[in-house]
C-alpha cells in the first residue's frame, strides 16, 4: 500500500503500513517521549554486547554511556538515547524528510563525520567489501558520493552497478540503510565538487592511484610533490579524468530506531510505481 498520510492500517495486508506526516511536533513528542526509553535500549544493548565479547580488553569502551562511567579519553561525549520512539504516525509518505530529520539529528548531536556512510558493493566474482565514503548529497534523484572510479570501488561497480549504504549512527540508537541501482554522474556534474574542494585534496586525487600497492610512503609524497610542481598555486587543477561522483538510486531505505529490549522498531519503504510503500519489519 502507498503511504497516504494516514496512520491507517493497510487493509488487507497487515504488514504494511500507512505512515503519516513527519510533523515537528509528531518527532518532538516522540523524542521526548522515547528519551527516557532511549537510554534504556543503550544499557540494555551495552550488557549484551559486554557479555557476547566476554569481558574483552574494549570493555571500556563498550560499556562507555551504558552503565554510566566517565567517557574514556578520545572518544567523544554525545547525548545517547536523545531521540525516541519511531511510530507509524511519524512516517513522512517520502522518506528523504525523515532521513533529513535524522541527519539533523546527527548534526545536533555533534557526532564526528554525520554524513559519513558504509558503502558496499560486490564485486565481478561475488565478493562483498565495505569501506565508509561521506555523502556529498541527497534528494530524490538519490544520494552522491565521490571517489576515484579506478579504484577496487569503482571497478565494482563498473561489473556490479548496485550499493548498499549504511548509516551507523549507533550514539542514537539509530541506523539507516539504503539499497539501489548505481549511475556514475556525468563529467559536468561532478567537477563542480572537485573544485569546491581544498587545493591539496584536488592534488591528493591526482596523486592517489587508489586501491593500488604503494612500494612506500615516498612513493606517494614524491607524486604529489610533482603535481604540485606541475600545477604550481594560483593555477586551476583540472579533475582527473579517472576521479567523479556516483548517485546510488534508492530502491528501499530502512530507517532502525532502538528501543529497550531489543523490541526495536524497523520500517522498510520500498519504491512503487509512483512514491514508496513501507512495512514494519520484525527487529
Ligand atoms: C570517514 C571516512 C570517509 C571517507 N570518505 C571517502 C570518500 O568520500 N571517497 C573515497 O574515495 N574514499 C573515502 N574514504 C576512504 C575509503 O574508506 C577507502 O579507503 C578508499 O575509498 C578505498 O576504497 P576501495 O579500495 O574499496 O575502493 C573515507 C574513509 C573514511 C574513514
């Protein structure tokens, strides 16, 4: 069933549901709601994951925001548990405003690198592999990231166009995880990044033939010591030929809300024929 804006049960299939508008005040009264509920779902996921790792040398760590101890030196202190409860009612019919909700959340929060996400692709020969990218953009067309399009990334996605990117924003208790055909974007959309970014980045492309083996360090300070030569300050660095922007085009977005024992609420939208449909999925 499509989402209408109503927080109806879908008839005649009771796994879908019909969420309603994403309103401030819907999210604010969840939030404040869940806050509480928030921190308990920490604790409760801390003590099991303590008791799965059997007391290991990361006990700190892992137990950091759980049971209440100081936070241990280099890691950053954010308020866990701030938001709540995920309900039908708060689903917004395009699920861009909720994951724009989230990533406001993330901003406010002060997590380190918010738009940082797991990309996974598989390779030509099945191989699944990860490695976080920073999303540079999203709206309905899709979210953009940037990278070098010879790398073991890119060469995945030239055999098997298709990503699955994961937002672990686990100091909230949330996730977030988008599935979907990918696009390299065209020359003319990508350069508009390139050069928005500092002048050592736009060498550093250059000088990083990515994903490949460096016989030393040398190696690649000496590359970049050249391009820098070859495109002294105040010239223009052109984009690499081999370097540009991906759109991974959602087909179903999760959006993982933790709740106290492990009851977490997990909705699905998946595209239709116009807008997206969505369920709520068993934690
Ligand atoms: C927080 C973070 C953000 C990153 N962002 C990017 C990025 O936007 N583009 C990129 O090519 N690599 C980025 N990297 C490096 C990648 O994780 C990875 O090491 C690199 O792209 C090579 O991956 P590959 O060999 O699987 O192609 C980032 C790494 C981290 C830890």
């Amino acid at each position: 069933m499509k989402p209408t804006g109503h927080a109806q049960p879908a008839d005649g299939d009771p796994g879908q549901v019909a969420p309603g508008p994403a309103t401030a005040d819907g999210q604010d009264q969840g939030r404040d709601k869940g806050r509480d509920q928030g921190r308990d779902a920490g604790r409760d996921q801390g003590r099991d994951n303590t008791q799965d790792l059997g007391q290991a040398g990361t006990a700190a760590a892992l137990a950091w925001g759980t049971t209440g101890q100081p936070v241990p030196p280099g890691l950053t202190a954010v308020p866990l548990g701030l938001p709540g409860t995920l309900t039908e009612a708060m689903l917004p019919a395009d699920p861009m405003d909720l994951l724009r909700a989230w990533m406001d959340d993330v901003v406010k929060a002060g997590l380190p690198e918010p738009t940082a996400m797991v990309l996974a692709t598989v390779s030509a020969d099945q191989w699944p592999r990860a490695r976080m990218v920073l999303l540079k953009g999203f709206d309905s067309a899709g979210f953009v990231f940037y990278t070098n399009r010879t790398s073991r990334k890119g060469s995945d996605l030239a055999e098997v166009p298709r990503a699955c990117l994961l937002f672990p924003w686990h100091a909230l208790h949330r996730q977030v995880i988008v599935e979907g055909g990918v696009t390299p974007l065209s020359t003319d959309e990508s350069e508009p990044y390139f050069h928005s970014r500092p002048r050592g980045s736009q060498l550093g492309a250059w000088a990083s033939r990515q994903s490949t083996v460096l016989a030393s360090r040398a190696e690649l300070d000496d590359r970049y010591e050249e391009l820098e030569r070859r495109w002294p300050e105040g010239t223009e660095v052109p984009m690499p030929d081999f370097w540009g922007g991906y759109r991974v085009r959602p087909e179903t977005i999760e959006f993982w809300q933790g709740q106290p024992s492990r009851l977490h609420d997990r909705f699905r939208y998946t595209v239709a024929a116009q807008g997206w449909t969505v369920n709520r999925l068993a934690p």
